[in-house]
C-alpha cells in the first residue's frame, strides 16, 4: 500500500534528489514535506545524511517524518563539546548507540538525521563496535571472567541487582546483564566455562520469563579509545550528505572551534572532522528555505528554485485557505488531504472530495481524504500538487512525535520497596529498641549451628545482633530531608517514651477523624443528576487524549458529584498531569445543573493561569467566567459581587479575596482548591464555613505517599494522577563546574528558539549582582531578579511578566512556585548545586521540561572546588535519573515526607521524625483499625504494638541456616531475599522461593535449603499457635498452646503420624498442652525440617476444617 511520502517520491523534488546522486546541487524554496521527500528520493539509491544546524532542528526535522517511514534515524549528541567532558545523563548516549547498532550490519540503505555536534562526534568505529558487542549462545565455552572484562570495557556497570539497562551483576555460576538492545534482561548460568542456558527476565520480579538459544549484548559506549576513532560518516559508506541551511551549520561549527580552542590546545580533545573533508570525501547537496541561504565560495553543479504556498502565516484564515483550495481544485490540482484519523474535511460538499487507503487511487480535481501521521501542509506547484494536513484547520492541535524505543525507561516507582534496602551505616527502627545504626550481616555459631544475624549499633556503643528470621522486626529510618536521628540507648525507657508520646498524638487524628465522618454523614449535600448530552460535548472538546489516571479522577469525581452526601476529593498529580482538566469538568457538570463554582488558588498568578486556561476551554459554551484578585480593578470587583448575588456569573476564580465575608453566592454547588496547605490559617478557617453543605474539590502538586492517605486528607477520598502526559521529553541534566562560557551558551541557544530560561541563584544580597552579570554575559537577553524578601505585589508581577514572555532570563532563589506552568521556559542552571538535597535539585529540575520540546538543566558547583563524598553522590544520582514518570528513585520518597509535612503540619513531620515513616505509617494504621475507621486486612499481619508479646517464636535448634558469602555476596541483595523468606507461609511460597533461588542465584547449598524451611517452620508456628520450638538430644519439640492443644482432633493427629511412618511423636503434658516431636535421628537437619512443616501444614487444615 502506497502511503503520501511514497507518492511525492514520484514528483520533480525527487528527480532532483536523483541528479544529486551525481552532482552537487542546492534547492531553494525547501519546506517540511519537501525537505522529507528529497531526503527519502536520496535514499533509495543510498546511504544518506541530513545535516542540521543544531540538535532541536534535526530532532523536528526526524519527528515530521513520522511513523510511516523506516529504517531513519536521529545521531544526536551533546551540542556543548565541554559538556562531554563532564557527567551528562544518559538519554542521547542511549539513542545514539541504539542507532550504531542498527547502521553497524544494515543491508539496506538509511537515512540518518544529524546535527553539527553529531556529525563532527568522534565515536567507536564500525570495527570496533562490533568487537565489542558479544554474541552468546547455549554450548559455547566463554568463561564468566571474559565477559564480564568484556562487559566493563563496553561501558556496562556492575551492581548487586540489575534494574536499568547498563548494567549487570554476578552472582555465582550466574550473570545478569540488562543490555541496551532488549527490552527484559538477560540471565546466563554457566556449568564451569560452558554456558549452560541462556533466558530473559523480568526487573521487576527477578524471575526467568522464556529461555533462549542465542542472544546479542551491544556495547553501551560508543567511544572507547581515541587509537579507532570514527564519526557516524564512516558507519554508511558512500553517503550523500544534504546541507539543510548551510550558513547557519557554518555558523555553528565556527562557534564549536571557539568554545573548544582551549580544550583543543590541552590536549583534552580529538581534533573534529572537518566540514570540508566530510564534503570533499562523499556526495553532497545544500538545501534552504531562502536563495540568500548559500553563501559565497560555495559552488554547486545546478540549483533550482521552488514557488511555494506558505498559508501558515494566514493565522488560519479559513476564507483564504479555502478559496485557495477551490482555484487548485477548478485548476485540475491533486488535492491530499492528510489526517490521523480520517476526519471529513470542513467546508466542502460530498461531492468534493473521496476517502482513500492508498495514495494509487489519487486523482486530480476532487480532495482524497487519507490516513495519515503527517503534519504538514505544502504545495508542489511543479506536479500541481498540494498537501493539506488536517492540522492547517486545528489551531490547537498537537503534534504526535516518533520516539525511539529505550530499555531504560522504568518506572521506578514499582520497585521503591526493594531500592530502600539496607546498606550498611543506614539508620533502622526496631520495633522494641528503637534507632540504631546497621553495620551489616554477621555469621555467628550459635546452640551448634551457624547462623546470621543483623549487626545493629546503638548509642554509647550498645550492640544488639538480631537473628535474620526476625527480620520483620525492624525497617529502614527514613525521616524529611537532612534530619539525623539520633541514636536510642539499650536496656533504658527512652524508646518507649518516644512512642508513647507518637502514639498519643494518633489517636487524637484518629478522633478527628471519626469527628469528620460523622458530620459528613449528617450533612445532607445536592446529588447532581447523570451527564447530559451538553457534558459529553464539553468532554469530546478537549484536544488532548486522557491519561488513565485522569479518566479514572473524572470518574470519581463525578460519581462522588451524583451521591447526596457532599463530596470531599483531594486529586494529587504534578503541573501537567491534567488536575486542572478534571476540575473543569466537575465545574462544567455543576454549572450544568444550575449551580455556582468557586475556584480558589493561593497566588494571584495561579489564579490567573487557571482564569485564563478556563476562559480558553470553556470558550465554545455558555459559562459567565471572573477572575477575583488584586489584579482586578475595583469597580469591576464590585460588578462580580453584585452579579454573583444575584446568579449572573456561573465560574468565579480568585484568591483569598472570593473568601471575604463581603462575597455571597446565589446557588453555590461545588468549590474547587488549589494547593490548599498553602493558604494562611485566617482563610483555611474562612474554607471550612465554604465547605459545610457544597461539593469540595481539592488539588495539590506535592507528592502524597498513599500510607499516609488517611490522615493526609481526613475524611476525604484521594484520586493519584501518576502518568505523565504524552509527548514530552526527559530532560537532558548536565553536572558541570560553573563556567562563564556555559552559562552563555546554553542562554544563547534557549533564546535562539525563542524560549526562557531560570538561573537559580540562592543568595538574596547578591542576586542582583548575578542578574547584572548574566546581561553582560548575554547583552541581547531581557533579564529580570526575583527573591522572596520582595514585596509579594511585585514578586507576584514579575513572575507574571515572565510568564507571558516579557522577559528571556529569569534570576531567582527557590521561591518559583511549583505549580506555575511555564512550558516556554526549557532551560534551567543552578549555581552551588552541592549545597541543595536530592529532592530540592529533583523539583527544580521539575520545573522545565513541560512542552514538546527538550529541556536541559545544569546542576553547577564552584570552580576548582573538592566536592564532598555526599555532594558528589547526590549530583551524580540526580544526573542518572531522568526519564518521566520515574518517581526518581532516591529522592521520592523524602519528597512524600515533605508532602506529609506540608499538609500534616510541621507537627506531623516531627512525629514522623522521631519514630521513622515506616513506624509512623505503621502504628497510624494500627490506631485506625482499632477505631473502625480502616479494615484490618490493610494492616500487615503482625502490628508493631503486639510484635514480642507470645506472638514471636523462637527457633532453640541446631541447623546451618545462612547464606554464604560464595552463594550471594552482596549485603544489601542478602537482606532483600530475608525479607522475601519472611513472607514463606505455606507449600505454594515455599515452593516458589525454593525456584526463585535457583533461578537467581543457582543451585542451593544445604545450608540455605535448611534457612528456607526454618522461616517456613517458623511462619507456620505463627499460624497454628505453637508456642516454643526447641531441640533435644534425638528429637526437634513443637509445643502448642492449651487453646490450640484443646481443639486438634486426637484420632486425626495419630493418622497423622501413621502416614509419616513414625517419625512423629504425640504427647501431651499434664496441663492437657500438645507437645510433637520430630525425630532427628539418621536424619539430616533439612530433612526432618522438612517433617515438621508437613506436620503443621496437616494442623493447619485441621484448624480451618479441614483433615
């Protein structure tokens, strides 16, 4: 089937594409579709090379080809050549090493789109590239020592678990390697040098999915040593390179030799290639929108000169384009009309235009409407064609963009749990004893037996050594941001206290709490009625697709709207996941039924952006909208009073000055708040009189964890919007060694694509200082200061200035408000970025990078400055982690902490504080439960106030029940499969742990076998109410308790020890307490284990009816 691009191919542009094969030629007159079908004409005869100017330019130039076209590539690299020098994140590394890997053995012509930086990078050569990649087959003798050399010197990174691509770990005969050209890992078990077997896995689980024959490990470098180096020409031989504006690629690479000249005479860098050489050596064409584009002392073989229509610069005029469109169709002209989804073009009659599938069936002097990604709009006056993109009638509508699949696209956030392992120097919090400091796993030999034990530091040099088996007795500290606990003491009443006094404190949020619900169970509320047809049309309006998060907020929203209780939802979600889509809709449901809205933000220029972006999306519909702020003048204030009385104004959004006493509603249905925890506590007891018989829907940007839910928002339900938005980009995070020339080129090149940019300066006295220094450093930019010792009118101003683009640089401390959108402003540099935490550097980061276009942030430290371990720890994670939607592993959680604190109160974060958020979490829950105001199957099975109290079993018996060093040497993957043995509780999870072993780690010494079955045992022990396991001389004794003892079935207890041939005893002991014994004798320790948790599995079916 022939698609639009396929079809143009066939035009005069692709002749000439045909005639540069042979000579060098330029064109004139080169739009988007023209530019994308002389490249693609280009490329089937051959290898070919579009060279852009700079890396946003190639990188538009690869989206507008699309998803219909293959085998053509984005080469994109870093467009600072000292930002190679120094830590970058890795998301164009990835991409370019995903494009080597497919030029390195195609047979088949490609069309690879570059940019200056990308053509003059030197990188690993196609040789090279192919030394380097590993192929790995079942059978073949390669000792894990030879690959593992060979998988560092291709760049890949040794850890304890894998979870992103690059890196791999060993484990025994075991090697798990994430490479970059797989979308699971790869696990390789060895019998001695032999490869054994070959599968994939999951991340997530760390379990096998499917075994494999072979399989290939591609480099994740693609520059080793400078003795082979390459640049991405000698990867397609013979390549005709096009010139896309050849004055301004000149341009660059003069202004790349400027800023590498001291780099160049160092020595720190290879000479470039030059752009004579490139061609000299290979085909080539120019190619420009203007005949002024090609300068003088370059000379082409012939040039041709296109007539285009550029109706782009009509700000859609429909009258225009349409009567255009009429003379083409009376002048026999082949009109293509391209849309995603086949929509029927406006304006025109049946009888003018045709649906089609394929591009053979166009004929000339009637529109073909056809499926199609393409965006752009052209006219093709030499074949009297011209393509009209369904775009040119949407003034909103948004591009869709073509992304390379990457590996390294996680989603963090579901494996939180196993990234808050313990390392050792870590601060825990045990159930009983409280905050110590763990030092790691000890081995000891104990009652004839060696086992493990938790090595845990308390104050004044205390030591308590916990078995592993009670693992469950203590959790990771984790407390805001910068708080170091201190350290309890053993054997005082010091922990007690502590928990005592936190304990207080939740059940007076647990009376609250049953306080609210009992008023909103009193409190009669409007039930609005279905969706009308009217609400369905507002819906199908909104230009962007829902996230499924945002769908499933609508749907509560509006379910809670229908109930005749008043609703009380919190929908958490950052800038840009569609909060304010899922308010508009609950107001347009209100106002649909009759009733007023209020929308309350804490700032005027939050109210003023959601002013705006309602006046915008409700445009189309009858819906009186005002703004109350300062910003309004006063006569016009007074007119919305009096029209808000009286019902004539059915949106208001505003400040706190819609909550003055002097503000009444005729009808008010539902109040909509934004980031209410920021509003003074005066307007917080002015919310709760709004709040007593309307709709109530909240809204905040700061991250909630969900353990805190309850307490969080009180009697409220809470919807998470946790899916970032389509067709954003991470963002490219630089740490550098603050440089004058860095500063001014990455604020020259945001401004040459006519964005904004914030430079954080977190020093109030010399603020203004900084700013009058980024003017000399770029004399053209509009720069303007703001800190937040400034009255908070003009602050308020200048920000609201930045944000309708009266100025280009922004120099400020951290007071930018977290949920002011400004997806203008992609370029983001933070000065003695040493000096800030993880979750400050991760939501300043957040604040570009809300547009389609990409962001850089650079996170600067002083020159010639030695950084701190921490510091460079800190800076390094942050540079790691950038994809969307992360959760960014380490600096989540505190950010949950920081969110707790923020609408808790700075109460809360001390309580949090003292005892730890695992602990917090935990007794919060258990507190709830014994209220009624939470089902007891959400707390875990043993509450942290009943741990210790005849609930614990101890193990008195004599096994090896470790893990040795040969079988897992890494700590931290040590403790994470501990906590995994805790949860063994019948045949089925110790069946699946027992696989799980194996798979991960290979075959299982006895003594890990007898670990398992001792937190088999153990658990069971739990379940079945045996009081005390112990070991005689002959036998393994199981003591129930008189409760237990006095409900087992006697006669099924002696079948019971028929079947397993006399190696059970039953006793019972004055008292009428059950006793079994396990023989031990001729036995080994795993095998009469194996005895006892038969023996207790049978109990427990008894204990449950069965037998």
């Amino acid at each position: 089937m022939m698609n639009v691009l396929t079809y143009l191919q066939e035009t005069t542009i692709a002749k000439w594409a045909s005639e540069a094969r042979r000579d060098s030629l330029a064109v004139f007159g080169i739009q988007p579709l023209a530019l994308q079908t002389y490249a693609a004409s280009l490329q089937r005869e051959g290898h070919t090379i579009l060279l852009a100017s700079s890396l946003y330019q190639a990188q538009r130039i690869y989206e507008s080809f699309g998803d219909d076209y293959a085998n053509i590539h984005l080469f994109a690299a870093d467009e600072f050549i000292s930002a190679q020098l120094l830590a970058s994140s890795p998301e164009l590394l990835i991409e370019r090493v995903l494009t080597l890997a497919q030029l390195v053995d195609s047979h088949e012509p490609q069309l690879v789109i570059t940019h200056v930086a990308g053509i003059c990078k030197h990188i690993v050569s196609p040789e090279q590239f192919k030394t380097y990649s590993m192929n790995l087959k079942t059978g073949i003798e390669l000792a894990p020592e030879t690959i593992i050399r060979q998988l560092v010197e291709a760049g890949y990174k040794r850890e304890s678990l894998v979870l992103e691509a690059g890196t791999f770990a060993v484990r025994g005969g075991i090697i798990d390697i994430f490479a970059l050209n797989h979308d699971d890992p790869i696990r390789i078990e060895f019998f001695g040098d032999e490869i054994d077997s070959l599968r994939f896995f999951d991340c997530e689980s760390q379990r096998s999915k499917n075994e494999i024959d072979a399989v290939t490990v591609i480099p994740f470098v693609d520059y080793i040593n400078e003795t082979t180096t390459a640049s991405i020409v000698e990867y397609l031989p013979d390549a005709h390179v096009v010139f896309y504006e050849y004055p301004k690629v000149e341009q660059t690479f003069e202004h790349m030799l400027t800023d590498a000249e001291s780099l160049l005479e160092e020595h720190k860098i290879l000479p470039f290639t030059d752009l004579d050489v490139v061609t000299a050596k290979n085909g080539h064409s120019f190619l420009a929108v203007s005949m002024h584009d090609l300068p003088d002392g370059v000379s082409v073989h012939q040039a041709h000169v296109r007539n285009y229509d550029d109706y782009r610069s009509i700000d859609y005029n429909f009258d225009i384009i349409i009567g255009e469109l009429q003379k083409k169709l009376e002048a026999g002209w082949t009109i293509i009309y391209t849309s995603a989804n086949n929509e029927i073009i406006p304006f025109f009659t049946e009888n003018e235009y045709q649906f089609i599938e394929d591009a053979q069936q166009l004929r000339p002097g009637i529109i073909s409407i056809i499926e199609s990604d393409n965006h752009h709009s052209e006219s093709f006056e030499e074949d009297k064609i011209y393509v009209v993109a369904h775009e040119l009638f949407e003034a909103r509508a948004s591009t869709k963009k073509k992304k390379k699949h990457t590996p390294i696209m996680r989603d963090y956030g579901q494996v939180i749990e196993r990234l808050e392992e313990l390392s050792k120097g870590d601060y825990i919090v045990h159930e009983q004893h409280g905050i110590g400091r763990y030092l790691g796993i000890t081995t000891l030999e104990t009652n004839g037996g060696m086992q493990d034990y938790l090595d845990i530091e308390y104050a004044d040099n205390g030591k308590l050594y916990i078995p592993v088996n009670k693992i469950h007795l203590i959790q990771k500290y984790v407390g805001s941001e910068a708080v170091v606990p201190k350290l309890n003491k053993l054997g005082s009443n010091q922990w007690q206290k502590q928990r005592a006094k936190v304990s207080a404190n939740m059940n007076d949020i647990a009376d609250k709490l049953l306080q609210l619900y009992a008023e909103r169970e009193r409190t009669p509320g409007f039930a609005f009625g279905p969706d009308t047809p009217e609400q369905e049309r507002f819906e199908a309006a909104f230009p962007y697709t829902e996230t499924p998060d945002q769908l499933q907020a609508i749907i509560d929203t509006k379910n809670d709207m229908e109930r005749p209780v008043p609703m009380e939802r919190l929908v958490c979600g950052d800038v840009g996941f569609g909060k304010t889509e899922v308010a508009f809709r609950a107001a347009f449901k209100a106002i649909d039924y009759g009733k007023q809205v209020v929308m309350l933000a804490p700032t005027t220029i939050l109210a003023k952006q959601h002013y705006e972006n309602a006046v915008e999306r409700f445009k189309d519909f009858p819906v009186n909208i005002r703004m109350m702020s300062r910003l309004v003048p006063q006569s016009l204030q007074e007119e919305t009073k009096r029209s808000l009385k009286i019902g004539g104004i059915d949106l208001v959004i505003g400040t706190h000055r819609v909550l003055s006493q002097d503000i009444e509603f005729k009808d008010l249905g539902l109040v909509v708040i934004d980031e209410e925890h920021r509003f003074g506590v005066e307007n917080k007891e002015r919310l709760k009189e709004f709040k007593t018989n309307v709709d109530v829907l909240s809204m905040s940007a700061t991250p909630i964890p969900r353990t805190l839910q309850m307490s969080i928002v009180g009697a409220r339900d809470m919807t998470l919007l946790e899916t970032p938005p389509q067709n954003r980009y991470p963002i490219q995070t630089y740490v550098v060694e603050e440089h004058d020339s860095i500063v001014r080129d990455s604020i020259e090149r945001e401004l040459a694509r006519k964005g904004q940019v914030f430079l954080l300066h977190n020093k109030v006295q010399s603020i203004e200082r900084m700013a009058a220094k980024i003017q000399r450093l770029v004399p053209d930019a509009r720069v303007i200061f703001a800190h937040g010792q400034m009255p908070k009118a003009l602050l308020e101003d200048i920000i609201d200035d930045f944000v309708h683009k009266q100025y280009d640089v922004l120099v400020s401390t951290t007071i930018i408000e977290t949920g002011i959108d400004i997806p203008n402003a992609n370029t983001l540099l933070v000065q003695d970025a040493d000096r800030m935490g993880l979750a400050q550097l991760y939501q300043l980061r957040g604040r570009v990078g809300r547009s389609d276009r990409i962001a850089y942030s650079y996170f600067m430290y002083p020159k010639k400055k030695v950084l701190t371990e921490v510091a460079t720890k800190r800076l390094h994670t942050i540079k790691e982690f950038t994809e969307l939607g992360s959760g960014f592993k380490i600096a989540m959680r505190d950010l949950a902490i920081r969110g707790a604190g923020d609408i808790l109160g700075a109460k809360q974060s001390g309580f949090i504080d003292t005892v730890g958020f695992e602990m917090y979490t935990r007794m919060l829950k258990e507190t709830l439960v014994e209220k009624g105001l939470q089902q007891k199957d959400e707390v875990s099975a043993v509450p942290a106030s009943k741990v210790g109290l005849g609930r614990d079993i101890e193990l008195d018996i004599r096994v090896d029940a470790y893990i040795p060093d040969y079988y897992i040497s890494d700590e931290s993957v040590k403790v994470e499969v501990y906590k995994q043995l805790d949860k063994v509780k019948d045949e089925q999870s110790y069946l699946q742990i027992q696989d799980q072993f194996a798979d991960r780690f290979g075959e299982l010494p006895e003594a890990v076998e007898e670990l398992i079955l001792c937190f088999y045992l153990r658990n069971l022990a739990k379940q079945t109410d045996v009081m005390m396991i112990s070991q005689t001389r002959n036998k393994m004794q199981m003591q129930f308790s008189k409760t237990a003892s006095g409900k087992l079935d006697r006669h099924a207890l002696h079948f019971l020890a028929k079947n397993l041939k006399n190696k059970l005893e039953i006793e019972y002991t004055g008292v009428g307490m059950l006793k079994l014994s396990v023989t031990t004798i001729k036995q080994k320790p795993k095998e009469w284990l194996h005895v006892a948790c038969i023996t207790l599995e049978h109990i427990k079916k008894m204990q449950q009816g069965g037998r």
